[in-house]
C-alpha cells in the first residue's frame, strides 16, 4: 500500500514537472523598434502589450522552430458596447503580406487598462504563425488608423525535424574563406553588396544558410545587419540578424579579423530551377561570410 502510493506521488510529480516546463518554454518578445507599450491588469494581475500602428511596423526576430502568438486587443470608448471587427497585417522574412479579420469583439470583462484615458480593452484574440527552423522577421502593423489595437508576443518553441545537411558551393567566382571552430576546418565563401552570394538550385528542397559577420578587433558589442534574397531578381526574404564574436571560431590565414557567431536561415526552396543571390543590406557593412547546406537525401546525382 506504501508502495502504490508512493509511486502515484512520483508520478502526479513528473506530470506536475512536465507541465511547469512546458510552460516556461513559451516567453515574451518585445519589439525591436516600435515600441508603444500599453499596460493592462488582466483578472488583477499585469501585463504589457504594445500598441500596433498604420504607417510603422512593429518588427519582432525570433529563432525557429516555434509558434508565435500574436494576442490582439482592439479598444473601446468608455461606454461603448457594440461588437467591433478589426484587422492584423504581417509579413514573414520580407515576404507578401497578409491580412487576419477579427471580429465579433466586445469589451473585455476582465481586463482594463491601468490609464482609463485609454478607454476600455476588447476581448483578446489569438493569431498563431508557425515559423520553421532558422532566424526570422516577422513585421506586424494594421490597414489603417479606424481601430487601435494593443497586441502581446508569445513564443512557443517546438522541436525541429532532425536533417543531415550537406555542404552546397555558392557558383564561381566566389573568395573560400577558412575558419577553425572547435579544431576542425570549416569552408565560408565571402560576399558583399557588389558581389553577392549566388548558387542555382533545382527544388523541391531546403537550403540552409550559415552567415558570419567579420569583425575587426575594435568592433565591439552586438552587431546588427541585413540580409536579402533574390530568387531569379525578384526580391524572396529578408532577414534581420545580430551576431557577437565568436568564442571558438577563428580565421586560419587572417590574424586582423575576428568572426561572428553563425546566424542560421532557412529558405524552402519550391519545385523548379531557382537561381538565388544573397548579399548585405547595410552600406556600412563591408563583408560577410557565408555557407550553404542543402539536405542530404535532396542531392541528385546528374
């Protein structure tokens, strides 16, 4: 008897463990620009959500694979009660937007703001992005100034499906650049504005890419920098990164330089022949180094 309730112990236990991790696996993300920030007590407790804009975007970067919960809150006058619809704008890594219709909203009643000249928030609305693995940028604003709306970010990482990746060469002429990490020998090509990283690929498939930013000794802190895609001349993605100096990379033939710590992408490459550039978007950015994977099984011997 001892025994059987000591072992229910244990496991409403574990049961108990594996939901506190779950819910310390999702956190909050703020802006990186725009950054309104509206407080509210909901059923008591606080909680900051931003407010959104018509003409500037609220950017958000996230590392995938997750789920980004985008909570809105439209607002109502004081003693207003009808039910009101409003829209979301976002766009991922640069791509097409897209609209999200909310509506049937009517004042919340357990929430309010803590400045009542605010007026009253509506009933919260949940919008989820599914984000692969890789960096991403995700830009969130509304169509117009006929509604205000307050809006939260939730991640919620999830595991990635396991690949074995295969090293891709960019197309010539493209400078090899060797780096050391961890005692083995790794190959990046470096690329700038004026010459772009370029390579053709034939879909469906994934290319993963690995891009470095090369420091020099008095760079310190975080560094941030753009990058863009083209898929035959049309504009594909964006990226926002940020990237420190390595801790255990180094250059193998250049002692002035000091490479950053990789940040990763992931473009899903559709069926078809694709002839992709990649290259910097900030003047005062001089070079980056880059290295493409593409998956294992997807190679295809002509």
């Amino acid at each position: 008897m001892k025994y059987s309730s000591l072992l229910i112990l244990v496991l409403l236990m574990g049961n108990f463990g594996l939901k506190s991790q779950n819910a310390s696996g999702s956190r909050l993300l703020i802006p990186e620009n725009y950054k309104k920030r509206v407080t509210l007590l909901v059923s008591g407790k606080t909680r900051h959500y931003y407010a959104l804009d018509h003409e500037r975007t609220s950017v958000i970067n996230v590392n995938g694979p997750g789920e980004l919960e985008i909570i809105s809150r439209v607002r109502f006058d004081e003693n207003q009660h009808i039910k009101k619809s409003y829209q979301l704008c976002y766009s991922i890594d640069g791509g097409q937007e897209r609209q999200v219709k909310l509506s049937g909203v009517t004042p919340s009643k357990v929430a309010v703001y803590d400045d009542k000249i605010k007026g009253h928030p509506g009933q919260s609305r949940e919008t989820e992005i599914s984000l692969g693995r890789g960096a991403h940028t995700i830009a969130v604003s509304i169509p117009d100034a006929s509604a205000s709306v307050d809006v939260r970010y939730v991640f919620k990482p999830t595991k990635g499906k396991k690949t074995s990746w295969i090293a891709f060469a960019p197309n010539r002429p493209s400078e090899p650049v060797e780096l050391i990490s961890k005692e083995t020998n790794v190959k990046y090509y470096r690329f700038s504005r004026k010459n772009p990283l370029q390579a053709e690929i034939t879909g469906p498939t994934e290319l993963r890419l690995l891009t470095r930013i090369e420091n020099h000794f008095n760079m310190k802190g975080r560094i941030h920098y753009r990058l863009q895609v083209k898929d035959n001349n049309q504009v594909l993605h964006t990226f926002q990164l940020s990237s420190t100096h390595s801790e255990v990379a180094v250059y193998k033939d250049e002692s002035e330089l000091v490479p950053g710590k990789p940040c990763e992408v992931v473009i899903e490459v559709p069926a078809g022949r694709h002839c992709y550039e990649i290259y910097p978007l900030d003047e005062d950015k001089n070079t980056l180094l880059g290295r493409m994977l593409i998956p294992k099984k997807d190679v295809r011997v002509d």
